[in-house]
C-alpha cells in the first residue's frame, strides 16, 4: 500500500479509503489510486487484513457428504445467503464420523473461520470441548429442538416422517415397511424411526439400508422375498426411495399398481422418476437462507441467534395408489 501510495502521490490511509470502497475520496483522487494499483500488480493480502482486523468473515459448514443432492440444495441456498451478509463458506465432509467432524472443525478454526453450521445436534465431546473453547457460534440444522444447547434451525424430522406416514394411510395402506438409513451415526433418521415406531397401533416392519441409490436398489430383493403382503413401503430417504423404485422396476414390479412407493426429501429429481414419486417437501433451501442469516447476525453482534422450525408439506405425487 505504501508503493500505490508513492506512485499515486497520496497517503496510505487514501489508498486504505479506496481499496474498502469509502466515499470520502474525490473522483480524480480515485482513479489516480487506481491506475497506480493496476500498474504496480497489487493484490490486498486477505491474510494481512485478517491479521490486522482479527476478521476473516469466513463460516464453516461440516456435512456428512456432498453425494447427496438434499446437501447440495442445501449449501448452495447458504453459500449464496452467507455472501449477501458478507461471509465466504468453507465446506468441510465428516462421512457422518463424529471423531473426524471434531477434526474437520479444528482444520477450520486453525484456518479462522467465525462460526459453523453443522447437521444435526448430536456431536463428539471432542466437538463439544472445541466450540466451548473458541467460543464459537453454531447453528444445527435439518433438526428443530427449541431445548437443545446448539441453537436449531430446522424442521421436526418425527412430524416429517409421521406426514409420510399418514399419507400411505390416507390412501388405505396399513401393511406397510419402513425404509431407513442407518440410526446410529444418524439423529436425524433416528427421530424419524423413533416417531413411526410409537405408533403401536400399526404393524409396522423396519428395515435399514445405506443411503446409496445402487445399495437401496440391490436391497429390494431381499425385501421383496421379506415384505410377503406388503402394500407400501415408507422410504424415510428419497435417495432410498429412488433406487428402490429402480430396484423393483428391475423385477418386473409395477409401482403403484403392485406396490406403493412414498418418500422423505422432496429432491427436484424425485418429480422426474416413473412414476413421479411422492414425498414429504424439506425446506432446504430456505433452511440454508435462514441459518445464515441469523448466524452472520450472531457473529457480527454478539447476540446469540433463537432457534427456528420450519415446515414440512406433502408433495403427492404418482407413486402412491388408493386401495380400494
């Protein structure tokens, strides 16, 4: 800055007023700071002005994987929320491991990010001990619990899968298997799970499979071979949904003539299958919209952020038949 400053003829703090974009400077002024910039090559040093701020305005966000067009929707709601506030997003993957979410998180802080936004509540102590530490904000999402210690902004994942549940109902379907992800590494799925297994009134069969498009499909055999009178299967993932739709297609099952089909996600490429699958709509992307604003207001005031639930809808679509 002090080389612009020489060849432009003006003061530091002139060159300091330009490059942050003040008013306070004169046209002729600026554009001579300007000219002098281009011509010397110079690039603010982001390290610099972090150093010399104690700013990075840099947000972390810690997902379980980027394989999955839920996450995609999701970070790109964010990323382009986060921007308008005047924060970068650095996306850090922990395949659902809480020991290396807690190691992702530290990588993040040593890079200086000022706030994180991770899934779910539940985490390692290691992670736990690391944002007490740093006193960092963090706001969980795809979950809404108003008691929670970390600060929610999400949805009620039990109400989600109830939805789903009373939809197959609606349509006349009892005998009815239930199609998860993996609950153990997994709150979000576990709460849905939880919610569908308090309804004892129903006989209801539960079955878990990876959150794979190909494993959900190589599962239906087994099912099918499983799910002797069964009607209508509940994916609580469209993922599974989806390559279990593939999966009875490939055994010369029709849905929804033979057997119905309904899942939880909502993803854009659910409406595209055959036949269209039905699904209870997540609020993704405004859930990526809302938690960023309220945690750029939570970094740059102080104020800690309060939680928000937003709502889940049905989105029936062609997969589900009404029995007679």
């Amino acid at each position: 800055m002090r080389d612009v400053a020489r060849r432009a003829g003006v003061s530091v703090a002139t060159v300091s007023r330009v490059m942050s974009g003040s008013s306070a400077v004169s046209h002729t002024t600026h554009a001579r700071v300007r000219s002098a910039i281009e011509a010397l090559d110079f690039v603010p040093s982001a390290a610099a002005r972090a150093i010399n701020s104690g700013r990075t305005h840099m947000v972390g966000a810690l997902v379980p994987t980027l394989d999955n067009a839920i996450f995609s929707s999701f970070l790109d709601a964010l990323e382009l929320a986060l921007a308008e506030h005047g924060f970068s997003l650095v996306v850090a993957t922990t395949n659902s491991d809480p020991e290396k979410e807690a190691q992702r998180a530290q990588d993040l802080l040593n890079l200086g990010v000022e706030g994180f936004i991770v899934s779910g509540i539940t985490h390692s102590d290691t992670f736990d001990a690391l944002i007490r530490r740093y006193r960092t904000p963090v706001i969980a999402t795809s979950y809404f619990d108003p008691e929670s210690p970390l600060v929610t902004v999400g949805y009620d994942n039990g109400e989600a899968a109830l939805r789903a549940l009373d939809h197959l109902l609606e349509m006349g379907h009892t005998a009815i298997a239930v199609l998860s992800g993996p609950t153990a590494t997994n709150d979000r799925t576990r709460v849905r799970v939880d919610a569908l297994r308090s309804r004892r009134d129903l006989a209801l069969t539960f079955h878990e499979v990876p959150i794979d498009f190909v494993a959900a499909a190589r599962a239906v055999d087994g099912l099918v071979a499983q799910a002797s009178g069964t009607t209508a299967l509940l994916c609580l993932s469209d993922v599974i949904a989806q390559g279990v739709l593939a999966g009875l297609q490939r055994l010369g099952l029709r849905v929804p003539e033979q057997i119905s089909i309904v899942g939880v996600d909502d993803l854009p490429s659910s409406q595209s299958t055959w036949p269209p699958l039905s699904s209870v709509h997540l609020p993704v992307k405004r859930m990526g919209t809302c938690a960023a604003a309220k945690l750029a207001r939570w970094i740059e005031t102080g104020e800690a952020a309060a939680p928000l639930k937003l709502e889940t809808e049905m989105a029936a679509r062609r997969s589900v038949r009404r029995l007679p």
